[in-house]
C-alpha cells in the first residue's frame, strides 16, 4: 500500500517536466581545421592518395560564458572512423588512398558545454571532394596546405 501510496504522490510531478528551450542551448562556432587539402568556397578538395589531417575542433563562444567541446565522432561518409570522449584538439588522420574520387562526407558529431547553458549535441557537415590528380582541382584553387573553417551552430533541424 505504500508504494502505491508513493506512486500517486510523485505522479503530478510527472506533469510539471519541460523540455528545454532553444534559447538555452550553446551558442558557438565551431572552428575546424584540416591540412592535406585546399579549400575552394566551403568545400574541400584533395588529391587521391593524400593523407587528410583534421588538426582539430574547437569551439568560440559567442556569449560571456566559457565553452568547450568533448565526444567528438568523425564519421567518413556515414561510417564511424573515430571517437574521443576526451576534452582536447581531437586530431585524427585518414588516408584517400583506394577511395574514389568525387565528393565524400566528413561528419562531426560532438557535445557543447557551455556555462549556465544545456548540455547540447552538434553534427557538422563538411564537403571532401577527391580529386583524381593535382591537375583536375578547381582553377585558382590555393595549394594544398592547412585551412580552418568557421561554421556556426544553429537550431534548425
């Protein structure tokens, strides 16, 4: 009878949770950089073959409040490459060596906190395209060398 007695009692609470609003969530830019590319407008060009380097992932508040990314995936094309749960640059490398030229997906997935903000969960998007040979990148495209995007974290779904 107690526990019955205590299930109805904590019931109405049950009523009273809220989801959070989007106006709690972190408010950050993400700024990622890569080497072993070239970056022409937002995409990424490489020639097959070359080791790409993501040097690191690191967000800017865009408030007065301190922030910081932990539980950064990288996804290549829809398949998990690698995970670190662990507060740091999070740099990783893979090779393009056996891939196919033409445009490919890197996805990051990561978790923001950001001081007196929800714990928020982020995915980004960035374009590879593999090149066959230096020749067939785009005209005027800078060398291949080391580039840092800035990409702003939205609450759009």
């Amino acid at each position: 009878m107690k526990k019955l007695f205590y299930l109805l009692l904590m019931l109405p609470l049950a009523f009273f949770a809220s989801c959070n609003d989007d106006d709690d969530l972190a408010q950050v830019d993400f700024e990622v950089t890569l080497s072993g590319v070239t970056q022409v407008n937002d995409n990424f060009y490489t020639v097959q073959g070359n080791t790409v380097n993501i040097d690191g992932v690191s967000v800017k508040s865009l408030t007065d409040k301190a922030a910081t990314v932990t539980g950064v995936r990288y996804f290549l094309d829809g398949f998990p490459i690698w995970a670190s749960v662990e507060e740091g640059n999070f740099s990783f490398a893979f090779t393009t060596e056996g891939m196919e030229a033409g445009s490919h997906n890197l996805a990051i997935t990561a978790t923001v906190l950001q001081v007196d903000k929800t714990i928020t969960s982020a995915a980004l998007n960035i374009p590879i395209i593999i090149v066959e040979k230096t020749e067939d990148l785009p005209a005027g495209a800078p060398e291949i060398g080391t580039y840092t995007t800035t990409l702003r974290m939205s609450t759009n779904n």
